[in-house]
C-alpha cells in the first residue's frame, strides 16, 4: 500500500506524525518532491488566480502525486476548539482537490480533525486506519507511535533554538508558517541567505506551542485563527532574545496580512521587515531589501556599543 504526501502546507508541521503513522501501519509512504518549477507551474494552471501561492504550491503537488501511490493524503483541518479556527484553505482541502482533479484517477484518503464538533485527532486517526483495514489494536500503536515521534522532534528542534538564542550573532526572528518557511524554492533561499549574511535565523514556529497561545492572549484575545495565534505568541516570547524582526506570508494571504500588520504596530521598539512571497521567481528585490535590513541593525549594534566605550574612556 503506497500513501502519497503532498511536500506542501501542513506537511512541514506534522510531517513525522503523518510518516510515521503510515509507516507503523506497514505503509510506504511517499512524499512528492521538493518545489521546484514544474509543480509550481502545474499548481498556477489548475489554480484561481485568488488563491494564495501556498495553495497553488499544493495543488501542484497533489498532481505529482495521482499516478505514483495507491492514495494521495488530503488532511482537513477546521478546528481545535471554541474560538480557534484555521484558515479555510485548511477546511476546504479535500473539497478543492476531489473538485479540481475529479476526472483524473485519484484516490484520497481522507482525514478530518474539527474539535468542534468532537471530531478529534484521534478519531480522525482511527478513521484512515479503518479505511485502510487496518486492526484497531495496530492502528492504536501505530498512532502512539507517531505521537511519540512528534513530540521528540519538536523538542529537538526547541532545544536547538535554544541554544542558538545564547549567540552573540545578529539574531533574526523569522514569522512565518512552516509551509513559508521550509519549502526550498519560495522560503528556504531567504532563510540561508540570511545565513549568508552572518545572521542567525529564529524560527517563530518552533516554540512551546501552549505557551505561545497563551502569550497571544495577552496581545489579542479575538485573533482566531490558531496557527497565525501561535506566531503572535512566539513574537511576544522571543521578542527580547533577537535583534530584528522577519515577517514572511504568501500572497495574497488574507489571515496573515491582517496578523502580521498587527504586529508591526504593536512591536514599534524593533526592527521589523515585511516580506510578500509570490510566484515570480526573481529574488534579488528581497535579497536587497535583507542585505539593508540587516546592515541597519549592525549599524543600530555599533550606534549601541559605541557611547559605552566613550563612557568607559
């Protein structure tokens, strides 16, 4: 039994959840490539043009995917609660792909998390393993598995911010969704040009997801929608730790431009730049604008360390 994974939106949030899950089931699980210039092309062409680059990004490869795996895995996500909603790109996933590709031989296994109403993780999870007449018992190990696997790779990965947070380097705080962030041919380039720069690049989503939520309850307590949540909270807990401020969304992402606005006018004491990725592939505009941003805050660094050496003297 072949499972396909589109390397796109959610993936890079629950990737080691959904693999190994597929895999304790007795899967082979496979993930479409990283983006490049055909799937994003592919995704333009099936695509209205109001959908935000991410979407696209995701169509195309659910597309890569149809003639290589036995199913291709459309997750929908609602909600996990009263007052925290995702983006209803999240919501209307499988309803867009059963849509777009319904005369293409593609077999979706779905998937529906809306706490709302009480349709949990969990149940969702033994759902799909019902679907694939799997035992119960087999799916329940394979879920706690998956669960374990999760866990153990977010703490790695915030036991490592961690330790970058202690450089003395130029810190950047990157605020962006992990679909922005980790896809190689619309994110990753900004995240290791920045490496380039001699900058460190903090990762907003790799938080204590708990206590971010938390932390954004304290700047907005209508903001529903709980991923964009997340990332306002993780603003508020790193803030004081990092030296400027990226804020990353896909155009024309309507969630983010009204959340990342926001924290432009609630965090006027740093440095902040916003960044709109679209489908152009030129990058020299953002990387000019970077490479300024970052030799503002060196100079900022230089204007700070100066009056407290003439001090000394």
């Amino acid at each position: 039994m072949k499972i396909g994974i589109p390397r796109a939106f959610l993936y890079y949030r629950y990737r080691y959840l959904w693999e190994t899950f597929f895999k304790e089931l007795g899967c082979e699980v496979i993930v479409s490539p990283d983006t490049n210039k055909s799937i994003l092309k592919t995704g333009l062409n099936v695509s209205i043009d109001e959908s935000c680059l991410s979407s696209k990004i995701y169509l195309g490869h659910v597309e890569y995917l149809i003639d290589k795996c036995d199913f291709v895995f459309i997750p929908r996500v609602s909600t996990f609660g009263k007052r925290q909603i995702v983006c209803s790109k999240f919501q209307s996933t499988y309803d867009v792909v059963n849509n777009i590709f319904r005369d293409q031989d593609i077999k979706i296994l779905d998937f529906n998390l809306d706490k709302k109403k009480k349709e949990t993780e969990f149940k969702a999870f033994m759902q799909v393993g019902k679907q694939l007449k799997k035992r119960k018992m087999t799916v329940l190990r394979a879920y706690w598995m998956a669960k374990q696997a999760e866990k153990l790779k977010h703490e790695e990965a915030l036991e490592k911010q961690n330790e970058l947070l202690k450089s003395n380097d130029i810190k950047i705080l990157v605020v962006a969704h992990s679909y922005n962030i980790y896809d190689k041919y619309i994110g990753e380039p900004i995240i290791e040009f920045l490496k380039e720069l001699g900058a460190i690049p903090i990762i907003a989503e790799v938080v204590d997801r708990e206590k971010a939520l938390e932390r954004a309850k304290e700047i907005t307590p209508t903001l529903q929608f709980d991923y964009n949540k997340e990332l306002v909270g993780a603003v508020a807990i790193y803030k004081d730790q990092v030296d400027g401020i990226i804020l990353m969304s896909s155009f024309p992402c309507g969630p983010d431009s009204l959340v990342n606005e926001m924290i432009i006018r609630k965090n006027k004491d740093i440095p902040i730049v916003n960044l709109t990725l679209d489908e152009q592939s030129g990058t020299a505009g953002r990387e000019t604008r970077i490479e300024s941003f970052i030799d503002i805050i060196k100079l900022k660094k230089e204007n700070e360390v100066c009056p407290k050496q003439k001090k000394k003297n």
